[in-house]
C-alpha cells in the first residue's frame, strides 16, 4: 500500500488553520493530525516536510469555459489534456467544462469528446485537473439577460422530457462525465416544470440569467433550484421598489450564489455585502474563465464572436461602445488572493473555492475539504498565493510551476 506523509504544514480545515499534516494512501486521505501526533515510522521517502507552507483541498471551478487559448466546446483531448494542466497549475484540482447555448449537433459532439477524455484520463491517471461534470449555462434562459449568450439557441420547455435528453440521459458521453448542472431562467415558457423534470433526472438546478420576481424565485426553490449563477451579474439590477433576485438571493438562507471575484463583474464593495449576508457558508467562488484566460491582452473571437481583453476585462467589441462584460479571465486562484485582500479569512476564502462549489455540485462526497477517506485533491501555496505543489491524481504531489 503506497504511503505518503504531508507534515509541517497549516493545513486548511473548513472552520481553521492548524499545524500538522495529512497521512495520504492509495489516493485518499486516512489520517489528519496536528504537529504533535505526527505518525513515526515512515521513511523519508514517504515523507515530505512542507515547511510550514499551507496545504490546501483543491479549488473547485463549477464555471469555466476554456483558459489558455482553448474553449471547452471547441476542442479535442489534447485540448482539455492542455485546460487540465493549466489549471493544477492555478491550484484547480476540479472543474466543470461550462457551455454556452448551442445547437443540439453542438451539445452532442462536445459532450462526446468530453466523456471520451474523461474515460482516457481515467484510464491512464493522467496528470491534471480532473473534469467532474458538466455545467450547462442555458439555454433555456431569459433574452432580456442575456449577456454575452447567443440568443439564437435560446430554448423554452414543451414539458415533453424527450426534448431534454441531451442534458438529462446517460448517453452522447453523459455517462462518463459525472455531476450535471444547468443555469435556467425560471419565468421562461415551462421554466418551473423544466425545473423539476431537470432535479428529478439528478441534474442539478442553477438560477441565472433572469428577471423573475420572488414569488417566481419562491416557487423555482419549491421546484428543486438552490443556487444563483455568478451574482449579481446577468440578474436584474437592484431597486429599492422592485429587489428582485438580487436583494431575494441576500436574503434566503436556504439559497447559496456565486460570483466573480475579479474586481470587474463584481465592484469589491458588492463583494463585501455579499460576503456580510450570505458568509462563507452560502457563497462560492467561480471563474468563469474563457479561452483568453492565460494569454494576456489582446483581440480574440469566442463563440463566433470578437472579444477584447483590456486590463482583465473581457468585453464584447462587435459594436463601438459595447461595455457587456463576456466571461472572465481570471483564475481561481486569483478570485481566492482578491477575496482575502477584501479580509476574508484565509480558510473561509478557501473554503468559498473549494468546499461550497463541491457542495453545491454535489461531488463534496470526494472533493472540496481536507478529511479522511476523500481524495487527496491538495494543493500547497505559500504566503503570496503562488501554488507550489497540487495533486490531483493518487499520491503523486508535483510542482505547480
């Protein structure tokens, strides 16, 4: 049985820091322990002194649509194999592959190269972030909000489950991809039945790109929906005489959000509120990251459509003027470093990026939190957040540089 000892380490627990380490073996984590019950016995083979460094569960990114010059639905494996180590990289040990609104064709053929990928990986314990299911951002959402999404795939549901297979059945590479999820608008034609049919299929429900009021709101949580795409974004804007699902989603515990904590979507001062009202308990963090991310400044195209990122601001440029904001091109880990500079604690910030998002995608059996009998999905970053060892497969803990 291989055997491998982490100590010397704050290690992030999801209510502390403490000193100590972790006992990993065969992929999963068998003991935690504080500096002085550190196993004896090992051989300094199986052993690794982290310095004090922090050690970390692996960020999670439940939203993100390509980074380093590659998008998620136009793509083969070599691509992804590309996305996955660019991420361990950035400390993301997990994610889900995010997709635009396309045609049925669209959805099809990616989901097929993602599945196969997954079954490659797997296969073959390639290093990288590993992809944990897939999350589909329409397309049964509201024109009014749509952002940067092609509204010419929007959708709205006949109540005829058929016409939903390509995100409900376990075929086309659903099987193998794991956890779904989907961003609806719940006042579209059908939304609140397409609601429950979508949580009944084990698909999990995301509210976004919106205008419903709350009595809407209220009913889509009856329906099976418990979370707000990258709030407040893509939601209509808060009014002291119409709230809408801005001021409902501050307020409802049982509702958890996400946002984008890159100091564009989100003006730091929201971050706070946000962070004040719902605690760490009920928010997470995303990237919402497109194919720009990694590669700088410049002009590219993105889902057929040109993009300019200025300064690390993505915006659409296909008319002078156009301020809308498309995706993002940040990194989790830089959401992380941006929050803790708001003075968030630095276990609650990992915790907005790797045990909520696990959470509310449901993979928090395995992922997201530093316990035993999850995998050893670790992370190990310094003062400066610069990530210096991830894993994400078995007991392998490499550079992330």
């Amino acid at each position: 049985m291989a055997q491998l000892l982490l100590h010397n380490a704050s290690v992030i627990l999801k209510d502390r820091i403490q000193s100590g380490g972790v006992l990993v073996e065969d992929g999963l984590i068998t003991l935690v322990f504080t500096s002085d019950q550190k196993p004896a016995g090992l051989s300094a083979a199986e052993s690794l002194d982290l310095d004090g460094a922090y050690l970390s569960p692996g960020l999670i990114d439940i939203h993100i649509h390509g980074s380093t010059g590659v998008d998620v639905q136009a793509t083969d494996s070599e691509g992804l194999a590309r996305i996955a180590a660019f991420l361990l990289g950035e400390g993301v040990t997990g994610y889900f592959p995010t997709f635009v609104p396309t045609d049925e064709t669209g959805y099809r053929g990616s989901l097929a190269i993602i599945g196969s990928f997954v079954n490659q990986s797997r296969n073959q314990q390639s290093p990288g972030a590993r992809i944990l299911g897939v999350h589909f951002e329409g397309p049964f959402v509201s024109e009014q909000r749509c952002g940067a999404l092609r509204t010419k795939y929007f959708r709205t549901y006949d109540g005829d489950a058929r016409s939903i297979e390509v995100f409900t059945g376990t075929s086309g590479g659903l099987e193998a991809v794991g956890s779904r999820l989907m961003t609806l608008a719940p006042e579209i034609r059908g939304g609140l039945d397409l609601t429950r049919e979508l949580t009944r299929s084990g698909v999990r429900v995301f509210i976004g790109h919106t205008q419903a009021e709350p009595d809407i709101l209220d009913l889509a949580v009856e329906a099976g929906a418990s979370h707000i795409t990258h709030f407040p974004n893509a939601l209509e804007l808060l009014h002291h005489r119409k709230p809408g699902a801005v001021a409902w989603g501050l307020v409802q515990d049982n509702v958890t959000l996400d946002c984008i904590a890159d100091f564009q979507h989100v003006h730091p001062l929201m971050l706070k509120l946000m962070y004040e009202s719902k605690k760490p308990e009920g928010m997470a963090l995303i990237s919402d990251a497109i194919m720009p991310a990694g590669l700088g400044d410049g002009d590219y195209s993105v889902w057929d459509e040109p993009i300019a990122v200025r300064n690390g601001r993505t915006t659409l440029s296909r008319h002078p003027g156009d301020n809308t904001i498309a995706g993002s091109v940040i990194t989790m880990r830089q959401a992380l470093k941006n929050v803790i500079s708001l003075g968030v604690p630095i276990h609650e910030a990992v915790r907005m990026a790797s045990s909520i998002p696990s959470r509310v995608a449901g993979v928090d059996g395995m992922h997201g939190s530093i316990e035993v009998g999850k995998r050893t999905d670790l992370i190990v970053f310094n003062e400066d957040f610069s990530v210096g060892m991830a894993s994400s497969k078995k007991n392998a803990v490499r550079n992330g540089d």
